[in-house]
C-alpha cells in the first residue's frame, strides 16, 4: 500500500480515531500501523498518556528494525487504552477508538487502534501487544485476524512494558496468511502455510460460559464435532495472570501514580493502586503457581493440536457500558498469557457484529497452520 493511499483512509475515517499520530514518509511496500508503545525513530511515544517526555525516540526499537530490513513502511502510531491497561481503548487523553463495525461500540484494548486500521483498510498489517488479550480481544470485536505468539518470541526492548513476564508483540492483519507472513517479518521465524492439514482440535471442558447471544451462536456453529479434552481450571489461571499482572505493572507506575495521580485515567489508576494491595509473597506464589500450569497445559495437549474457544463472552459493547465488561471481554484470553502459549484469534463466519475464534497451541507455526485450516474451511 502507498503511505498516501494509507493517509488518505486515515483522513476519510478520521472518526475512528485510530491513530494517535501519522508518519510523514514516502513509498510503497507494507504499510505497518504500529501501537503507541513501540519506539519508532523521529516519533513521539506516547503509550496512550501524557507522562512520557514529548520527545521524538532516537532510535528504532529492534522490531521496527527488522520491518525496515523487510521494506515496511511506518504508518503511523495506532491508539490505544492508556498505557495498554485495558480491554476497551477508551483513551481519556487522545479519545475513544471506535469500532469501525459500529462506531457506537468500542474496538477493544488495548491494541484497538490497530485493529481498526486493520479493519479500515488504513494499512496492510498492524502491531499489537497481548499482556491480556489485547492483540486478541480488538481482533476478535473487530473482524480481522491476530497472533499472540508464544511468549520470548519477538523481542520487546524499545517497547514500554505493562507487565514484562506477560508482555507479547505480535500482528493483526485481514486474514491469517498475512498475519503468519507479518509474524515472520517480526520475529525472523519461517511460517509455511502451504498443504495445510486438518489439525486435531479440542475444546477445553467446562470453559465455554456465559456467552452473549450472537457469540453463542457463532460458537455453535463453529465447536459442532469438536471433542472436548481436560484442561487446566480457567478461573485459575485467569487470577494467577492476574496477579502477575497487576504486582508487575504497579512497580513499573509506582513512581508515576504516587507523585502525578492526575496524569493517569481513573480506571488505569485503579489498577494500578490495585497493583499495590499484591504483597511480594503473593507474587512469588503466583509464579511458582504459573510454571506448574504452564507445564500442566503441555500435558493436556499431547494428543491435540490446537484448542478453540471464543476470542470474548460478548460482541463489541457500546462506549457507554463498557468499562464494566472487563472480564467478559478477558475471560477466554488471560488464561493462555498465563501458560505463555501462541494463540491466533480469527472471524468466525457470521453476519452482524464480528466474533472472534481463537486457536490456542503449543508452537508458533501449528498454530498459524491450525487457524490457517479453519479459515480456508469457513471460507469454503
């Protein structure tokens, strides 16, 4: 895509409001929108706040270095939940990212704005971060595709971090085969999606509830034949995330939120002094508990190459109630932050709002391959 091409779909969608800034450059080649946590040469990092000095980063940070050896283009900076510390991507600084499905309801967060260019047409791919969900949640509201790999697997320096034994880069893109081939731009992993075949999929037992009613129907149609297999308890893993998270991401605010609480949205300062109600003890247990998870989940997908489950419980909610969706909106993502395993996130076929698929495995390419299948199947 031509970056005037790209510009101008940023212009013409500007309500959106996905960008938090716009490059000034030239050409042609893939024209990569980059969430507003990664150091992009002669571009302010804002990571969706104003605590950050307004200056332009000095260098690349080593992923942006990679895309410029591949011949990627810098769009622009996409915005964001303030500080990546959400599900919605409703930016009390720089405004809400709005789902270009219905530019009522939210994108999701915290890579929502990259998600919406995506969705947009306003580049060809997009970087996202998944601490949570982030790369998988806005994916799933928004109708494209997206891939957490698994954890390590692009490097993450020049990236302000949220909570660094969770944090993950990784692509969004219209469909799987672009995002396998952004994910090798990334990472300098050789993905082939070439003779794919059927992968064996499993569902784990007892984690599907409480889906709104468009989800269940997406999920019904899509799971049908699908065995079940056990799986490690979702709650569990769910607050074992969550409590890495929330210890991380309080030590790397702290200063921040004791000294300029004002700077920070309500709902990111909640969490934050949330964070700080974790002692080090629960802390430290949340890691041992996490390492025999994550070795528990290897067990349990000896005989299978992928689990599926819906990406969220519900489709993209509206601005105005949405802030009190946080665990539906996480519920099917967290887990797997948890046990550090690559997930892509694909649309499942259906009219109305987009509901995200996810394929949870063990390695980066089966994965794209096991998603890549199911999306050449729903395709027909």
């Amino acid at each position: 895509m031509d970056l005037e091409q790209a510009r101008a779909r940023i212009r013409e969608r500007s309500h959106l409001n996905a960008f938090i800034s716009v490059s000034n450059g030239q050409g042609s080649g893939d024209a990569v929108a980059v969430k507003d946590l990664v150091d992009v040469q002669g571009m302010v990092t804002t990571a969706g706040g104003v605590i950050l000095p307004d200056v332009p980063a000095a260098e690349d940070a080593p992923v942006i270095k990679r895309l410029r050896q591949a011949g990627c283009l810098i769009v622009g900076k996409a915005n964001l939940h303030e500080f990546a510390y959400g599900v919605t991507s409703i930016n009390p600084h720089y405004g809400a990212v709005r789902n270009p499905h219905d530019p009522s309801r939210v994108a999701g967060g915290s890579s929502g704005g990259s998600a919406v260019a995506v969705a947009a047409g306003m580049c060809d791919w997009a970087i996202g971060s998944d601490t949570g969900g982030s790369i998988r949640i806005p994916a799933s509201l928004c109708g494209v595709a997206g891939f957490k790999p698994a954890y390590g697997s692009i490097d993450i320096d020049g990236v302000i971090p949220l909570s660094t034994s969770l944090d993950t880069l990784g692509p969004m893109a219209a469909d799987v085969a672009t995002t396998a081939r952004a994910y090798s731009i990334m990472s300098g992993e050789a993905t082939s999606l070439e003779q794919l075949t059927k992968p064996r999929l499993a569902v784990p037992t007892g984690w599907v509830t409480g889906l709104d009613q468009p989800t269940a129907e997406a999920w019904e149609s899509v799971c049908l034949g699908v065995p079940e297999i056990e799986f490690d308890d979702r709650d569990t893993l769910f607050q074992v995330g969550l409590t890495i998270l929330l210890f991380e991401a309080a030590a790397f605010h702290r200063r921040w939120a004791t000294e300029c609480p004002e700077k920070y949205g309500a709902d990111v300062l909640r969490l934050i002094q949330r964070g700080f109600e974790v002692s080090a003890a629960d802390f430290e247990h949340a890691l041992v508990e996490r390492a025999r998870l994550q070795d528990a989940a290897r067990r349990a997908m000896r005989g299978v190459d992928a689990l599926i489950l819906p990406a969220t419980a519900v489709v993209a909610p509206p601005i105005e109630t949405a802030n009190e969706m946080r665990e539906p909106l996480s519920r099917f993502t967290r887990p797997f932050n948890t046990t550090h395993q690559p997930v892509a996130v694909l649309p499942a076929p259906v009219s109305g709002l987009p509901v995200g698929i996810q394929v949870a495995g063990l390695t980066n390419v089966k994965t794209l391959r096991a998603a890549a299948w199911l999306e050449r199947e729903w395709k027909g």
